[in-house]
C-alpha cells in the first residue's frame, strides 16, 4: 500500500501533477465526449496542431511564460475553430476539411515566423509537457479551466445534444444552434491549451479522446458517459503517475498510455458492445 | 389549442442552391388551419419549398411571410430526419425535445409536462418503450416518435416531409390519424407527400410544383391526369446551360 500512497504524500511535486491531471480530466473528459458523439474525434488532434505555433509565439515574445504561451495558444486556436467553424456553416465545404486547410495553415505560420527570429526554440515542454513541474500559477490555470469548462457545459448543456442528436430540428426551434457551436469550439481549444502545460500539445488529446472512446464501451447515457470519462482520466492520472514513480518513466506519456491501456480493456470488456459480450452475447429476450 | 391565425405567403418566391433554383416563383397563400399536401416529381423542389418555410434556407428572390407569432410556433419533420441514431438516447428524452419552445436553456421540466410526455408516447403508440434507446427503433418506430416530439410542441403551423415514406401500413393510418387531429385542432399542416391515393383521401388542398407551381387548390382538380403529365414534362426539360432569369427583374 505504501507504493500506491507514498509518492503523493511524501513529494510535493508528485502532489501537484495529480492535482493538475484531476483538473485536466475533470474538463477534457465531458468535452471529449462530446467531440467523440459528434464525430469529431479528429477534431481535437487538428486543433492540438493549430494551438502549437501560438504557444511557439507567445514563447519567442516572453521566453518560457505562462501568460504569454497560454494567450498564443488560445488565440491560435480560437481563430482557427471559429474560420473553421464559420466556413463550415456557411460554405458548402464540410468541418473536417476546412478545419484541415486552417490548422495547416496556422501551423505553417507558426513555423515561418519561428523562422523568422532564426532561434532554435526549445519546444520540448510545449510538445511534451511537464507535468511534474505544476507550479502554482499552471495549477491556478488547470482549475480554472476545468471550472470554466463544466460551468459552461451545464449552460449550454440541452443545445449542445440537441445540437448533436438532431441539428436540423434545433434550427427550426432556435437560433442557439450556431453560437453553441462555437462556444463548444471554444472549450476545446482552452481544454488543449490548459492541457499542453502538464501533457505537451500533442498528448494532451490523449485525455480528451481516450477516456472518452472508453465510456462508450462503459454505458449508453450520456451523462454517466462523460462521468466515467471523467474517472478514467482521473484514474489513469493517478496510476500512470505511480507507474512513471516507480518506474522512471516520463510522465506524461505513462499517463496517456495508462488511458490507453483503459481504452484496450473497454473495447475486450466493456458491457456495451465490448467483444466479449459479441462473443457469448448471452440467451435472447422474449419477443 | 383554440383557432390560430397561422398563415404563409408565399411573395413570388424563388429558392435554391447556389444560382440555380429549385422553387421557381411562386406566388400564393396557405390559409391557416388549412390541410394542404405538396406533391410532384423526384426533384420538384418540394423539400425546398419548406425549408424556406421553416427559414434554414434563404430565398434567392421574393419572400416568404408568415403571421405574427407563427416563426415562433413552427413544427417541422424533415425528410428522413438527419438525426443521429447512435447518439445514446432514449425515446423519453428525444419526445422530450418537443417542449424546447417552452422549457428552452434552463426552464425545469415539471409534473404536468411529464404527463404531457406521457400522453404523447401513448397518442402514436410507443407506450413502453420510453426507455429504449433510438438506435434500436425501427423506421416506423422511430416516425411515430418524431410524431410525439410534434405533439409535444403544440404548433400552429406543422410542417412534414415525405413522413410516410418506408412505413408500414398500419403504421401510415395511426399517423395519418393524427394529421387529421390536427387539422380539426385548427393547425395548419402542410405535408409533402408522394402517395396520391393518401392525399386525395386525406388533404383537401394541394400545391402541385415542377420546379415552378404546376396547380394549386382542390385536390380533386389539382391532381388530374393533365396536371400531373405537365409536372413530369416539365421536371424532364431540365435545362443545363439556362439563362440569367429576368422574371423578378423590376
């Protein structure tokens, strides 16, 4: 017992990344399935990518800032998911693709201006994170984040499966179809941002999507969804966390592929639809 | 429900996709408590026609006006409801959506609007299936669910796109059952339909469109043999290379 406790009540720091994963999980979980019920499960690895040469920006202007790298990101990937968002709504071109042409494009930018400075910029926390080294301010950053997030979800809550169940019939009874959209746009960009701190762009999506590929296996509602999307990622914090202790393993990737592993399980196990239950499906019901 | 005023106008009106237009000037009024069908050839534009009612597609040209209030109390089936059957839901919440224009955000679903949920599942059938999930309804399972939501959103004005189609016929008559409630509830249903012996037995009035109205009135006169020829004709004169039209040109 001592193993799976210790390391959090002797070290700080191991303190700090747990509470800082539990934040990330506590928003990335319901928003990732959202993205996962909407098919835009491709959608938060696209807009990781957008965020990228904001957070690269924001550090050539500030060096190695919180402030600074967390604005870039979120500037980049707002204004990405909004044209995305807007030319997809208003264009006959679908999501995914005009989503595709303005991540590209930002990150092209990101990368000339990088360029430009002619500096070698060490991206490595960006793109991997440093999930053991929260300090105060990332923490305040997390929380804030994920109390945003689950503030808004509950606000926006009815048109947002309305939204996602039956677009068409919310734009014969409301407006709120658009503008929930891109707010729901806007929450995944500031879960990414928030999550590159601890976990790097690009494995930040792993806690949006993979818990949340996982509850489907789990339960066919959707609130108990996003809450055992929302246990998974806390779950494989704690225990890639201990896995990354004991085992002198980076922590963040331990992390993802400790959801992943959860991942694997629920598709063998997971009561609904799982291949186990393919296999002996059990007798059929009366008619 | 007492008499509403809901009503369309439909001032000289043109919708379409891009430049080209699927509802070519049309020109007409649907009298509110009416019971109109909307007929024609694969491609006639019906579909579009209410579209531009329920207004997610903007006219190219004219206008489509309806009374004060109606925007607001707009039911509306589409063809095969792009609705996503694998969303984890069940047929209680999805009846449940039909009092949006009530509860909208934040308004609580109280005991009198459980009731209602109730009566409406029990009205098309589905008693008992409230908590099954829509991926495992069939098409006429899932059309008579669609029809409680309408229930639930007590309109004036309902609107309903090829409703029938792919549904057995026993199925077709509780729903039919329904339309005609509706119609001596005074709410104006427009229907588009392809079953001419259903609209003839049913709908008093028909709009009859190739693209551009063929007929509009009584259905007994509309749906006559000559009528219906020119509307195939003229859905089989597409033309690839037309010209700009000047018709709405003042």
């Amino acid at each position: 017992m001592n193993g799976l406790f210790e390391p959090f009540t002797e070290f700080e720091f191991m303190q700090r990344a747990l509470v800082g994963v539990i934040a990330i999980a506590l928003g990335s979980g319901p928003i990732g399935v959202f993205l996962m019920l909407r098919r835009m499960s491709l959608t938060g690895d696209a807009m990781a990518h957008a965020i990228l040469p904001g957070a690269a920006v924001g550090y050539l202007v500030a060096g190695l800032s919180l402030t600074a790298m967390t604005i870039g990101g979120l500037v980049a990937g707002v204004i990405v998911a909004v044209l995305a968002g807007l030319v997809a709504r208003f264009t006959d071109l679908k999501e995914d693709a005009s989503l595709a042409a303005f991540y590209l494009l930002s990150l092209a930018l990101g990368v000339t201006i990088v360029s430009l400075r002619g500096s070698n910029v060490d991206l490595l926390h960006v793109l991997f994170g440093t999930v053991l080294a929260l300090d105060d301010g990332a923490l305040l950053l997390l929380a804030t984040i994920s109390s945003i997030t689950l503030a808004t979800l509950a606000l926006v809550y009815r048109p947002l499966v309305l939204e996602c169940v039956d677009p068409t019939f919310l734009r014969s009874v409301s407006r709120a179809g658009t503008p929930v959209h891109l707010i729901f746009l806007g929450l995944v960009v500031l879960n990414l941002v928030g999550g590159f701190h601890a976990l790097g762009t690009l494995l930040a999506v792993g806690m949006m999507m993979l818990p949340a590929a996982s509850a489907r296996f789990w339960s066919g509602d959707i609130t108990l969804m996003t809450l055992v999307a929302t246990v998974i990622g806390m779950g494989s914090g704690f225990v890639g966390l201990l896995l990354s202790f004991h085992f002198e393993l980076p922590a963040g990737p331990a992390i993802i592929l400790t959801t992943g592993a959860v991942y694997l399980a629920s598709i063998l196990i997971g009561p609904q639809g799982g291949l186990l239950w393919l296999v002996r499906p059990g007798r059929h019901l009366e008619a | 429900m007492t008499r509403t005023a809901a009503a369309i106008r439909f001032d000289d009106v043109t919708l379409g996709y891009g430049r080209r237009p699927a509802v070519h000037h049309l020109a007409g009024t649907i009298e509110a408590g009416s019971l109109t069908a909307v007929v024609g050839p694969n491609g006639a534009g019906k579909s579009t026609l209410l579209k531009g009612i329920v207004g997610t597609l903007r006219p190219l040209e004219g206008a489509i006006e309806l009374t004060a209030g109606a925007r607001q109390r707009i039911a509306y089936l589409p063809q095969a409801a792009d609705l996503d059957r694998t969303f984890p839901l069940n047929v209680y919440d999805l009846v449940a959506m039909g009092l949006w224009s009530r509860a909208g955000l934040f308004g609580g679903i109280g005991r009198r609007d459980r009731i209602r949920i109730e009566e409406a599942v029990a009205a098309v059938g589905l008693t008992g299936f409230e908590r099954r999930s829509i991926s495992t309804l069939s098409g006429g399972q899932m059309q008579r669910a669609l029809f409680a939501r309408l229930l639930l959103q007590d309109a004036s004005l309902i609107l309903l796109d090829e409703p029938f189609t792919a549904i057995d016929a026993k199925t077709t008559a509780d729903l039919l059952d329904l339309v005609r409630r509706w119609h001596d509830e005074a709410r104006t249903v427009v229907a588009v339909l392809h079953d001419l012996d259903v609209v003839k037995r049913v709908f008093p009035e028909t709009l009859l469109i190739a693209r551009s109205p063929v007929a509009w009135g009584d259905t007994g006169e509309v749906l006559s043999a000559a009528n219906l020829l020119k509307a195939r004709r003229m859905i089989e004169a597409n033309d690839p290379h037309a010209e700009v039209c000047d018709r709405g040109a003042a």
